[in-house]
C-alpha cells in the first residue's frame, strides 16, 4: 500500500510502541506504520461510520486486526490516559485539529499534518508545553506542513535567533533548513500579498512575516 507525500512524511515522523490515528478515514497510515515496523499496535479512530467501516475492511484485508484497533469515537474521547505514546492527525483543516486538541488527555508527542496553514498549530504549541522537534514539506495538491511536537518544559529552542512571526508562520526549523520547495512557498506569498498590503490591514503583518523569512533564509544560506 503507497502513501501519498504527505503521509509519507507523517509517517517518518511516527516511531512508538502504540500510536493513535485519529481520523484516520482508509488506515492506510496505521497499515503501513505496522508494516513498516515503526509501531507495534495502533489505535483508529474514526467519528463518521463510512469512514469506519472503510477502516475496519482495510485493516481485516491487510491481515493487522491483531494490532490494529479500529474504535469509533470523537477525538481522543475513545482513548485512556496513557494508552498510546504518539498520535497523528492528518489531511484536516488546522481549526478542526486544534479543536481536537482541545481534550484532557494528549500523549505526549503529536504528528500533525494540516491542510492550510500550521501557523495557528505552532502558537498552540508555544501556548501547551509542546516543542516542535521536527517539520517537514511535502508536495501535493499545495504544499503540506508536517510537523512532529513533544511535551518539554520551558521555551521552545526552534525559535532562537529567528523573527518569531515569519517562524510561526513558516516553520522555525524549515526556516533553517531554508530549502528550494520553501523558499519558492514564501515567494509565492511575497507576490500574492504585495498588491494587497496596506497599513492596519492583516495582509501588511503576513507580508512583513513573508519579507521576513525570505531574509532569514537567504542569510542562513549565506
């Protein structure tokens, strides 16, 4: 079974004894972390019964229904404290992942993959005890965020030395890494925003990130 780039990516980013997928809609994710030895059990979670029931065929046809779980529910709503030691939530809008969020209960390390931008994921982080250990680009239908966070204590070391809104806004570590498939991502936004810019409008504050990052990658490049 293939994954797309941007579950591949996800997937990279996923290594624990029991993982939770959490709208996971075909399991194709969870079938490969089991494949791929990366995970040993795995939860699914699916809230709409279609769904589920796509889940629930995948993973009897794929022979994994010794070790992958597959639960209808909301959210973490169908997990116990301390069940699993990562999740996944991939391909939905950053606002619904953030809603998920919202739970008493969170393992420890989060993979996330949001649809738009993972500006608003990063200031969740910053604001809930999570770093960002690692992010990812991957191509598609636009270009997708990836990105891993773990429980720390204390500020987030990805953002020292860097402009915090173009970090928020890009990624502190994808800033660093400053690749051709980023750099191209802030052009783009430099040329849709520069018509739209005016003082006290939102598009002036994502330019200036914008402007921001294109220099932070062009010094990092040296």
């Amino acid at each position: 079974m293939l994954l797309d780039a941007r579950l591949s990516a996800a997937l990279s980013l996923i290594r624990a004894e029991t993982h939770a997928d959490i709208g996971s809609d075909h399991a194709h994710l969870p079938i490969r972390l089991i494949q791929t030895g990366r995970v040993k059990q795995c939860v699914v979670v699916e809230l709409n019964t279609g769904p589920l029931a796509h889940a629930q065929q995948n993973v009897a046809r794929a022979g994994l229904s010794g070790q992958i779980n597959v639960r209808h529910g909301n959210g973490f709503a169908p997990l116990q404290a301390g069940e699993v030691q990562s999740a996944s939530l991939c391909g939905m809008g950053a606002n619904t992942i953030l809603k998920v969020l919202s739970a008493a209960y969170l393992p420890p390390v989060l993979v996330l993959q949001p649809n738009d931008s993972a500006r608003a994921l990063r200031v969740w982080a910053q604001q809930n005890g999570f770093h960002v250990q690692q992010e990812l680009l991957a191509t598609g239908y636009w270009t997708y965020a990836v990105l891993r966070l773990e429980r720390r204590a204390g500020p987030d070391p990805a953002y020292s030395g860097l402009p915090l809104g173009a970090a928020l806004r890009y990624g502190p570590h994808l800033l660093r890494e400053a690749s051709a498939l980023l750099r191209g991502q802030i052009e783009k936004d430099i040329e849709r925003l520069t018509p739209l810019a005016a003082p006290r409008r939102p598009a002036q504050a994502e330019l200036q990130d914008a402007l921001a990052a294109l220099a932070a990658t062009a010094l990092i490049q040296g």
